[in-house]
C-alpha cells in the first residue's frame, strides 16, 4: 500500500514540478496556483488537529505566509508537500506551545467557529460508520487529533506515510506505534459517538449532568460505561476498521469565501518587499505590488496586500440527485429556434468515430403480469469474475466501491431500509469502465415497488416513509443482474434515504434459475429478461467510463 502511496506521491510532484520552479523564478500566476492548490490540504490538516477552533484560520494564513516567503529556500520541488505539511505542523505545535504558556487551553473560544468534525459530516456528507469516524475526532486530546490529522490524510492517499513521520517530527517506525495507538483511542472515540446516539436509558442517567462538550474527563466516564453495558457495547453490526471507512475520501473542501490575507504580519506588501533581502523572495513581493489584480485556478491576489480569495466557480459543480427532480431526468436537447445560426460542420479530421453499444432503460415501465413468464436468457460467454471483495460483498455506506474485472455475470441485490431513513435514493454508479457491460435480468420474485403489505411495499410504507426513486430511474427488483467483459467499479452513494448493496459474483446458471423462481414457489412475480444476445442489450443507467472524483455525479442518461 505505501508503495503505491509512493508512486501517487510521484505524480503528484511531476504536476506541481513546473509551477513550484516557476514561483520560486518569481512568476506571480505560478505562485497563485500554488497557494490555490495547496491551501486546501493545509486547511484539512490545520482544521482537522484543532477541530475548527477560531485560532484555525490563523494557523491556515501563517502557514501559507510562510511557505510563500521562504519558497526559494527549497531546493528539492520534489518535496514541496512534505516541506509544506512540516510548515503547517510547526505552527499547530507553536500555537499550542503559545496558548499554554499564557493559560490552559478553553476550547469555548471557537464561539462561533464551525467545528471541524460537523464540517466533514456535512461537507462530505458522510453516514453511518463513517460518520461516527469524523465525530470520534471531538473526544480525542490535541496530540493525537494532530497525529490523526496526518493519519487521516494517508490512509485518504494524500500523504505518504514518510511525509506523515516527517511532519510529526518522529522516525518511521515511532510513526507506526504511535499511529497504532491513535487507532485504538479513535475505536474508543467511535464507540463513545455511537453510544451517545443510542437509546441505552442507563447512559441517559449518567450524562443527565453532563454539559455536552467532550473533554478528557467524560470519555474515561463514558467508556468505563460502554465496556461494562450489555445494551452499548452490542454494535448490532460489524464494525469496520476506520482505516477501511477512510480510504480515497475526499478533502474538505473549503468553505465559500475563505479569505487567506497574506499581509506579511500586518506589514503592507509593499514594506514587506522593501524589507526582503534580495532574490526570490523580494522577486515575487514585487510582483505582488503591482497595481494589478491576478484571477487564476479560483484564487485571487490583490495588489497592495497580497490577499487570496477562494471564489466559488461560475460554473455550478455537478450535483448527486438526492430526491426526484424534474432535472434529473435527462431529456434531449430542445430543437433549435428557426433564427438560431446552425454550428459549422466539423471538417473531417474533426470527426472522429464513436462505437456505442447498448441501451439504456431511462423510463419508469409498469411491472410484468405476475404469471408472464421471462423470455429465455441468452447464455454468454464467461470465464468468471473477480472482486475485490472476495466471494460476497456487503455495502451499506456511502463511498464504499467494490472493483469488478473478468468475463461473467453479477448479481447485485438491493437492500432498501426506509425504517433507517427513508426520503430521496442516490442511486449506485458504475465507473471506470473498460471493455463492455449490460443489465441482463432481474429476479428475485419481487420488485422493490410491489405491495408487501396493505399499504407498504419494498420501498416504505405510511408508518416509516417512503424510499423515492430520482425522476425517470428504472425501478429496480430486489435481484438485478449484469454481464461483465471487462473491468468496472460500482459505488454506493447513500444520501438521504438509506440502502445497502451486496454484490455477488454469479454464473448464467443461477441467474437463469433465479429469474424462474416464480408465483408457483410462492414469489411474488417470476423475473425479467433484458439481453438481447447483442449488442443492443440495456446498460446500466448510471455509468461511465470515467473515474469522477463523486461518483454520485454520474448522469443517469449513460452512453458507453
């Protein structure tokens, strides 16, 4: 894993190389990229160590102060974030080392400040597990919520784990033991969260005093009650490592008009270049001062005082549809307007040729007769598949992926839960795509929208709600099956309502016997065949060959 962390490393660096040379040669677009590029990782690691106290926004501009004027101190780009991160966790050090020296630390002093934990959830719109994870931070102390913002980083694929001992200020393997340890106090920290939202009526006495802020005090009191407490410290569920939750999740990003002044501490940009030694540093103050005003990679410099302003883009990022919406049925482009100017033609070498294949089943169809028998399944070649999850693979987060690859069937059944949370359903998404893939059947003797009850069906009922499909989404049945020849990921994007996935690799023979597992068996309905044999089988509605950094953004209207 550090391995492929290292080569991740790599290529983050040969990105940055250029530009890290050319604001070190004093180009002021080269230095506004970079501090626009950098500040969010430097954020999410000032951020997450003081858990959004008021002092982060502080501690975010005199790293970056710092790192700007003594830039051309560097000698090795290919260190940039390494040397850049050990920056940002000086200044943590020298801002506790400040506020315990003139008094104890009163974290009430964030007032208003938005706590960093709350800004993950929400930000992130992290669920379950993952949540407890983000929220496990509020009940560590402040040396290992700094390890934990580094670990956090790492095991995300920011940061290697050599950049991790380096910014901490330790050797590799002090690294590992004291990460080993954070572990244990974040599961301790998780169970704690876990507890609290909990319905356990002893728990409820104990904390009837209780202010609601953590402190070091209440979790040794709350985590002596959950290791002697039958009701707290049965989980109901298998508990998944934080390491596991963590990986590939994303930056925080920053919040919309964050402003990071780099005024060279109260002095005008201006004095501040009069006041440099000569070379780089006195280069690019200089240019800083111009009366100019440079707009690049979504910051801006303003002349006089040297200030970057994180603006949100003209364009808005694409949305995961949580709840049904008239725009999220994709529909075809309205014609044209007979005053409209029709576009050139491209010439031929613009033109190049695009070989689809498949359907794609984007419109709500009525369910089958419950005594129509399936058409007969076409049998196509498989040599099997491989997951990355082994034999069976349960997901019921969001952001969990499981990587498929191979020639074969799949079976991925759905596990609809309105009596968690039911509302607006993120559908799944396939990405990454490479080679060929096709939704050939449903079984499972049931749709999710046929009636269990008087009044219910698979997707809710009066008493818990309903599950809401996004506009235009095909209904799916509890067994869904698809044909891989290739390789693909498929992600759950739980937000709002709550569902699961477990995906199985299959064989044309359990899906045939499945989709005529029917009424006489006592089913609901017998199952449905969609493949064709050719080509023009359906695809799923939510797929790419791309790899988006959401996969929840997907376009439901797919086109492979």
């Amino acid at each position: 894993m550090d391995r492929s962390r290292t080569r991740k490393d790599d290529v983050d660096t040969r990105e940055w190389r250029d530009t890290i040379a050319a604001a070190q040669a004093g180009d002021r677009q080269a230095l506004d990229e970079l501090v626009a590029g950098w500040l969010p990782l430097v954020y999410n690691i000032v951020g997450r160590a003081l858990n959004g106290h008021a002092d982060v926004d502080d501690v975010v501009q005199e790293t970056m102060l710092r790192a700007v004027d003594n830039l051309g101190s560097l000698r090795d780009p290919d260190s940039f974030r390494s040397w850049l991160v050990a920056i940002a966790m000086r200044q943590i050090r020298d801002r506790a080392r400040r506020r315990t020296a003139a008094a104890p630390l009163d974290e009430s002093a964030a007032g208003g400040a938005a706590d960093f934990a709350e800004l993950t959830v929400l930000r992130l719109q992290l669920e379950g597990q993952r949540r407890e994870v983000a929220e496990a931070v509020r009940w560590l102390d402040d040396e290992d919520r700094q390890l934990l913002s580094l670990w956090w980083l790492e095991v995300a694929g920011e940061l290697t784990r050599r950049e991790l001992a380096a910014a901490a200020g330790i050797s590799r393997q002090h690294a590992a033991v004291r990460v080993q340890r954070l572990k244990e106090r974040v599961e301790t920290a998780r169970g704690i969260v876990r507890a609290l939202d909990g319905a356990c009526p002893d728990l409820r006495e104990t904390t009837a005093r209780w202010n609601g802020r953590p402190d070091s005090v209440w979790r040794k009191r709350l985590a002596r009650h959950i290791r002697g407490c039958g009701y707290c410290g049965d989980t109901h569920e298998t508990v998944v490592p934080a390491e596991r939750l963590l990986v590939g999740i994303a930056l925080v990003p920053l919040p919309v008009g964050f402003t990071l002044s780099l005024a060279l501490g109260g002095k005008t940009a201006a004095a501040a270049a009069g006041a440099a030694s000569v070379g780089w540093s006195a280069k690019v103050m200089a240019a800083l001062t111009q009366p100019v005003v440079a707009v690049t990679a979504g910051a801006t410099i303003v002349a006089g005082g040297a200030y970057v302003v994180v603006q949100p883009s003209d364009d808005p990022p694409p949305r995961a549809v949580s709840s049904p919406t008239a725009a999220s049925t994709a529909r075809p482009p309205a014609a044209p307007s007979p005053t409209a100017t029709p576009s050139p033609s491209p010439s031929p070498t613009q033109q190049r040729k695009i070989d689809l294949y498949g359907t794609v089943v984007d419109a709500v169809d009525a369910a089958p007769d419950p005594n129509a028998k399936p058409a007969a399944l076409p049998h196509r070649p498989e040599s099997g598949i491989t997951s990355s999850w082994g034999p069976k693979a349960v997901m019921q987060h969001r952001g969990e992926t499981v990587d498929l690859s191979g020639q074969g069937y799949v079976l991925v059944r759905w596990q609809i839960a309105p009596q968690d949370r039911s509302g607006g359903l993120a559908m799944p998404t396939w990405t990454g795509l490479k080679g060929r893939l096709f939704h050939v059947a449903s079984g499972g003797g049931r749709r999710m929208d046929d009636a269990t009850g008087p009044d219910t069906t698979g997707m809710g009922g009066p008493a818990t709600g309903y599950t809401v499909l996004p506009d235009g989404t095909q209904q799916m049945w509890q067994n869904e099956y698809f044909y891989l020849d290739g390789s693909v990921s498929l992600t759950v994007n739980e937000r709002g309502a709550s569902y699961g996935l477990t995906v199985f690799p299959s064989t044309w023979e359990a899906a045939d016997k499945d989709i005529n597992y029917g009424p006489p068996q006592g089913a609901v309905r017998y199952g449905l065949v969609r493949d064709t044999g050719k080509d023009t089988a359906p695809v799923p509605q939510y797929v790419t060959r791309a790899k988006p950094a959401d996969p929840a953004t997907v376009a439901q209207r797919s086109r492979v």
